[in-house]
C-alpha cells in the first residue's frame, strides 16, 4: 500500500509538474504589481487571492493539456529529454494510466472551480474580465492541442499561444482595467510565448514526428523554426522599448538581464538547429521570464 501511495504522489507530480509550481503565482502577480503601480491599491488579501488564482488556473490547464493529449501521447519515444525537463519523474500520467482520464478530468474542474471562486472575491467588473480570461483561456488550449495535430500553416501555434500571453494580463485586470498598459503587457508577451513555443517545439520534435503532431519544426524543419524563435524574440524585444515607458525605473535591470539570456539562447539555436540545442537554452528562456516578472514585482515594491 505504501508503494502505491508513493507510485500515485511521484505521478500526481508528473501531471501537475509541481517542480514549477511557484512560477505561475510570479507571472500572474506581475500583472497585478504592475496594476498597484497604476492603480495604488495594494493589500496583501488581494496578493494572495491573486496568487492562488494563478497557482490553480495554470495547474488546471496543465491537466486539461494531459487530458486532452492522452492518447497521442503514448507516442512518446524520449523520455530522458523534455518529458524529463518538465516532469519529474518522466511520466505522463493520463497517457500510461498512472491516473485515469475521469480523474484528471476531475481535478482540473476542481482546479478551475476554485480560480472561479476567488475570481467571484474580486470587485464585479474585475471578475468579470477574469472570467471571460479564463474560459477563453481553456477553449484556446483545447484547441491548440488539437489543431496542431492537421494543420499545414501553424494556426495552433499563432492562436493558441494568445492564452499564455493572457496569463499575466489577467493579474493585471484583478484591480486594472483593460487599458493601454494591459495592451503593452500583451503585446510585449505575446511574442515571447511563441519564441518559447518554438523552442520548445525544437526540443521535443522527435517526439511530435512521432506523436503527428504538425509543429513549427515538423512543418519547417529545424531551421525554419529556429527562425520562428529568432524573428518571435525580435518582436518581442522591439515591443520592450514600447512596454518600458509604463514600467518603474527600477524594473528595467531585470529586463536587460532577460535580454542578454535570451540573446545568448538565439545564438546557440541559431548555430545548432536541432532538439539538443532547444533543449539545453529552454532553461534561459525561463530564467528570463523569471527575471521580468520579478523585476516588474521589485520595481512596484521598491
């Protein structure tokens, strides 16, 4: 019974990739600092509501990703490369009947029930905005999942990933409204999801030629999509100079330190196009998503 227990805790870690778990509270919270900053109503009830209306909202479109892909992804043939990155223990839980297909669907409608709850704490108009976010959200990934499995163009990809970009716009909307700054926050994230995507995408292409999926790589090749990453991280880059006018001074260190990672990963992708490469600077990607978000954090605080 013990060795259950632990078989069950190692996959529920899998599904949820609980290693990352304190990610997703940063980047919602980034939205609603950058909110105090405009807007001068901190409180610490708010923070914490927000937090964990990004802590649950993420988690549950993790799941409903699981769910959703749960027979392609028994197609999976490296699991020592990003299944590895993302999942702890190398698992895909729903896929190899770790956890059942109604269990995980069970809990990302827990999940989401609880986002929705702490959404119905915040002032109507707010509540609003959050909720209409999150259904559209969810409808994006279902169809992203989905779509990019027939698709001759990336139209998964471009549309798909607009749900990431909501992410922390939706922080933002718990006191903001949908002004100018919510705009640039979009705008100047947006093209970062898809460069990430296409890194991403990179590494796992093995996979995703095996799984049918119809990603930038597999529709490209390792060199187009290594385009996709470097014209994406351009964009997004060219979309700073615009964001910055409505950030604290303070927060602008943290973004040239994004800068200089995401520069170094570009170079590396675009020397050596292939899955080793996009694996090895996904982590840069990362930090630097770190660095914006807790420099918007630290330069509202500070």
């Amino acid at each position: 019974m013990r060795r259950e227990t632990v078989e069950t805790f190692k996959a529920y870690v899998d599904l949820t990739r609980a290693q990352f778990f304190f990610v997703w509270p940063l980047l919602f919270c980034s939205g609603l600092f950058l909110a105090f900053e405009h807007y001068d109503g901190f409180t610490w009830s708010l923070t914490i509501r927000a937090a964990l209306i990004g802590l649950f909202g993420f988690e549950a479109g993790l799941i409903l990703n699981d769910y959703v892909d749960r027979e392609a992804d028994r197609k999976d043939i490296e699991r020592d490369k990003l299944t590895k990155y993302w999942r702890l223990f190398r698992r895909r839980p729903v896929a190899e009947g770790l956890i059942s297909p109604g269990k995980a669907l069970g809990l990302f409608l827990l999940l989401a029930a609880l986002a929705l709850a702490l959404i119905a704490t915040l002032p109507p108009k707010n509540a609003l905005h959050l909720t209409a976010i999150m259904a559209y959200s969810y409808a994006a990934e279902y169809f992203y999942q989905v779509k990019k499995r027939d698709q001759t163009v990336p139209v998964a990809q471009i549309l798909g990933r607009t749900d990431f970009a909501l992410f922390p716009v939706a922080g933002y909307l718990c006191l903001g409204s949908p002004d100018a700054t919510a705009l640039l926050y979009f705008l100047f994230f947006y093209p970062f999801a898809l460069a990430h995507l296409g890194v991403n995408d990179i590494a796992d292409m093995r996979n995703d030629e095996a799984r049918g999926m119809k990603t930038v790589p597999v529709l490209y090749g390792l060199r187009g999509a290594a385009l996709w990453v470097l014209a994406f991280t351009a964009i997004h880059l060219c979309a700073a100079v615009l964001f910055a006018a409505v950030l604290p001074a303070a927060t602008l260190a943290g973004f040239a330190a994004g800068f200089v990672l995401l520069g170094i990963a570009d170079c590396r992708i675009a020397r050596a196009p292939k899955p080793e490469t996009g694996l090895a600077v996904l982590p840069l990607f990362h930090l630097a998503m770190l660095l914006y978000t807790t420099g918007i954090i630290l330069g509202d605080a500070f």
